[in-house]
C-alpha cells in the first residue's frame, strides 16, 4: 500500500520539494501479520522435533539452587573436613616445601583431586536437578538440529533488530523477572538477616566452626526462600513462554492448506480416487448381477440382487444394488441373463437402505425375502421353499 504525503505549511503553502513524495507502509506491517490459524499437531510435532518447545527456564534455576545448597548442607561437614585437612597439610609443610618444576605438578595434581572429590558430589546433584527441571516440563527429547548450521538465519535487517532488542515482549518480560527477583529476594534477605541479626553479632565470639554454622543456616534460607520465590515465578512465566511459543507458530490460511495437501492430500485427486473406487465396486457389481437368483425392485428408482446357495451361505446374501440410473442397468443386464424381477417396493427400499454388497440379510426382513423366494420357485415350478 503506497500512501501519497503532500506537506503543507500551516498557512497553506505546499512544499514543492515534498510534494508527491511516496512511502510503502507496508514497511511498518508486522512479520507475523495474516498468521491467525493455530498450529496443527503436525506443526507443533516438527517443532519439537527441531528441539523448539515451550519452557520456562525459572523452574530448572530454583530446582538447581535447591539441590546444590541441600547437597552442600548435607555434605557440609564432609567438605569443611576436608578442606581444613588440605589447609592443614599445606600450612604445616609449606616450611619444609621446595618448589620444583615436578613438586609443583605433583602439588597440582593433588590439589586438583581433592577439589574435584569435594566438587563431585555438587556437579552429580545440579546436573540431576538441571536436567528434572527440563524434563518436568517438555518431556524427554533429544535433538540436535539446534546445533546446525543455517545461513537463511544470518540476515541483517536493522528495523528487525531494534524491534526485537526495545519493543519485544519476550523482552519485557525478562526485564519484569530481573526486577522483580532483585527486588523480592533483596526484600527476604533483609528479613531473614533481620531476625537472625543477635546472631550475627556473636559470631566474633563463637568458634570459627560455630560462626560458619551460624552464617552457613542463614545464606541456606535465604536461598531456599530465593528459590521458592523463583518457583513460583516459574507458573506465570510458563503461561506466557507457552503463549508466546504457540503464536510463534501460527499459521496463515495458505500454509494450512499447503500442510493439508501433504497429510491428507490434493482435494481433487482424493475426489478422483474415490470415483475411481466407486467405478471399480460398480464394474464388480455389475458382474455379480448375472449370478442372482432375483432382483428386488422398486419399480423404477431402487434394486436390489440377491443370491442364496444353501451350502455356503446362511441366508440370502446382496451381491448387487443400486438406484436411478444404476438400478435401471441393473434390470436390464437381470432381464438380458433371464434373472427373474419381482416388484415389492416397500422391501427393496428396506434392502437398499439398510444393507451393502456382501451383507447377508437380517432376521426381521426373513419372511419378506422368504416371500420372494416362493415366488421364485413357484414361477420356475420348484416343489421346495426356502
């Protein structure tokens, strides 16, 4: 849409610079616009596929701090032994120590096990919680395509950027959860710190191991109140991830067209396909008609063949039916083999209505068909009955 800007001054005289001067608004649409159809299930299946799925990324953080602080509350003791042993050897041998290039290595690499002894145990439990924390949400899906090179995604367009970067709502809510964490959490330390402040201030007169204990309690509450305010932040915040995942992935009228010829396929051939089969089931029909004991017909609009073979069947079967046109072939290919008509329209309606090409006929329509059938035999001088 190009919109024609005529400038004119407040007194009415028209710039001649500007005059006529052309801008295509459509600049200013939104990538998105015309995507009003919700995703299909195929759509969302290829997403997940692709590793793209709808997540909120407070609920791992408050399930990691968590673990981490329970792991190093209950192992606590373990690590503190172990750290004071370590100090302990150095601090007793550094007199004694002479720094070579091969000492210093062996230094190193003890100091490096013992680290990763303390580290272990932290690493296994974060690792745990990280990875519960994903699975809580989206299941377990592994994917790699987040890892492949696409240059189609290397564009650089200005106007895309500063709208993603100042004017998105991906964005705005990032900002809303930093503030607000810094703020509640600010707000729960200085309570926490608050109430245990007689506290801190014997702590110059308590043991090392007792002041440790004493500050250890207090950042362990902080941070679980730290991490159950995240979980609760973690609710909302997956609402929104889950709408804004899903508006991602509308789609336009064209696409949903274009992805129901893939799964269903072209309108036109299944219509094809299906006459096709109809021609087909006719051809076979038609060819069952010189085989039938009688038609049933209507007169005109309905007919219907039946067939009976006593050895292999329990009661008369259809082979054949048709109406209009196909049940006018249908009485004349019976009249050309010799296939006896009887007119009963109440019943070929019945037949017609009710049965297809194979069923056999049910038991409250027996004494009608019977009725046909004596008529048959009487007309072609049999002595039994059905």
């Amino acid at each position: 849409m190009l919109c024609e800007v005529n400038i004119r001054f407040f007194y009415g005289v028209e710039e001649p610079a500007l005059k006529g001067f052309r801008f295509d608004l459509q600049r200013f649409a939104a990538d998105d616009e015309g995507r009003t159809e919700e995703p299909t299930d195929k759509k969302l299946r290829e997403a997940r596929e692709k590793g793209q799925v709808a997540k909120t990324q407070e609920l791992p953080q408050a399930v990691v701090v968590i673990f981490g602080f329970l792991i190093i509350f209950l192992f606590a003791s373990w690590i503190y032994d172990s750290i004071a042993a370590m100090t302990k050897y150095y601090m007793s041998s550094f007199s004694r120590f002479t720094l070579t290039e091969r000492s210093a290595l062996v230094e190193l690499y003890r100091v490096s096990f013992e680290s990763a002894k303390i580290l272990l145990p932290l690493f296994i439990g974060v690792s745990i919680a990280a990875f519960l924390g994903d699975v809580v949400q989206v299941g377990f899906q592994v994917s790699t395509h987040p890892l492949k090179f696409d240059p189609s995604k290397l564009k650089f367009d200005p106007a895309t950027i500063m709208r993603k970067i100042f004017f998105s709502k991906q964005v705005a809510m990032n900002l809303f959860k930093s503030l607000f964490k810094v703020v509640v959490i600010a707000f729960v330390a200085y309570l926490i710190i608050a109430s245990d402040y007689d506290q801190i201030l014997r702590t110059p007169d308590v043991s090392i191991a007792m002041a440790l204990k004493i500050t250890g309690i207090m950042a362990l509450k902080i941070i679980l109140w730290a991490a159950a305010i995240l979980l609760l932040l973690s609710i909302p915040d997956y609402i929104f991830q889950k709408r804004e995942f899903i508006d991602s992935l509308k789609m336009t009228k064209q696409e949903m067209k274009e992805e129901m010829k893939e799964t269903v396929g072209d309108p036109y051939l299944r219509a094809r396909l299906r006459e096709m089969q109809r021609e087909i089931v006719m051809k076979n029909m038609i060819r069952e008609v010189p085989k039938a004991d009688v038609v049933v017909t209507n007169p005109t609009h309905f007919a219907v063949a039946l067939k009976y073979d006593n050895n292999i069947m329990a009661a008369p079967m259809v082979i054949a039916k048709g109406v209009d046109s196909m049940a006018l072939r249908i009485r004349q290919i019976a009249r050309e083999n010799e296939v006896m008509l009887v007119e009963n329209r109440p019943l070929a309606q019945e037949l017609y209505r009710r049965l297809e090409i194979g069923d056999v006929i049910p038991e409250d329509l027996f004494y009608a068909v019977t009725l046909v059938y004596a008529e048959l035999y009487r007309k072609r001088g049999y002595q039994q009955a059905i």
